[in-house]
C-alpha cells in the first residue's frame, strides 16, 4: 500500500475506531421476512492462476475445504461464515456471488426469492443484467456488472421454491 493512501485510511480507521459502537445488524436468519428479499448467500469468487498454491495459501489463513473438484479446476473454501471460491481457468476476473435458495452454509433456504423474480425486480429498478437467467423452474443464473465494472453472479443452485414444493 501506497504511503499516500495510508495517511488517508490511518486517521480515517482512528475516527472509526474510537467512535461509539454500531447499532447490531437485523438478523437474517430463515425465519425473517428479510431473508425471503435477499439476493442469497454471499462469497467471493477468485479466478486463480495455481489453484493448488491458492488453496496452500488460503489454508494458511485457516479456511478449511468445503466442497469442490480439484480435478475440475475448483473449490469452495471457508472460515466461519466466509466462503471463498477458487477457481483456475474458469473465467477472468474475481466476482461477488450471491446463491438465492442457500444459507451462508450451502444449506437449501425453505423459503426464498427466485433468481428470475430477482431478475425482474432488478429491471424494474433500471439495472440490466450482462447475462440473463433463463426461464423455468430450476437452477439459474444472472450476471450483473457494478460502476465500477465488478461482475456479481446471482446463482441458483437449487429449484425455485414453487416449484420445489409441487413436487
């Protein structure tokens, strides 16, 4: 980090640390009403150019493995609630991801909103989606870039709650 960056982020870090503390977030646990309107859980995902190196170095940092395929060139590490996703060769740049239908421990939610659904609320407040999730029931995602040109996947994994719940 740049000395002119720090002489900025220093005295800013001393203002927010010695100021009283926050109000407690709003729980968004599966019984909310509020965890119906999110867009998912939340986790990063790194487009690596070793994978075995990332997960060494990430590892080192404490996050365990949670799922993945080293032999597909992916896998999800976590550390409490942080999830990180790793990934070589799959596509350029890092991503913000967000999973419709899943707790911050990729358990299926009994009750969420449906990518398309996100998709049509997103729209309707003047965002449009890079990619578009595709009609139907099932698993489906959408692309979005930010300003500042940062891709966010919304990706679900699991069928959109009707349609879970008719079968």
């Amino acid at each position: 980090m740049n000395k002119p960056l720090l002489a900025v982020l220093l005295p800013l870090c001393a203002v927010a640390c010695n100021s009283a503390p926050a109000a407690p977030m709003p729980s968004a646990d599966a019984a909310s009403p509020r965890a119906s309107n999110s867009i998912g859980s939340f986790s990063v995902s790194l487009s690596v150019k070793d994978l075995a190196a990332s997960r060494k170095f990430y590892e080192q940092l404490g996050f365990t493995a949670g799922h993945g395929d080293m032999a597909q060139n992916w896998i999800v590490l976590r550390n409490g609630d942080t999830v990180i996703g790793l990934f070589e060769g799959m596509f350029e740049g890092n991503m913000l991801t967000f999973n419709p239908g899943w707790s911050q421990q990729a358990e299926p939610l009994p009750t969420f909103t449906d990518v398309r659904v996100l998709q049509q609320q997103l729209e309707g407040k003047g965002l449009e989606p890079v990619v578009r999730a595709e009609a139907g029931d099932g698993p489906a995602f959408l692309m979005l870039r930010d300003p500042d040109g940062n891709m966010l996947l919304i990706d679900q994994h699991v069928p959109a709650p009707h349609a879970a719940a008719a079968q």
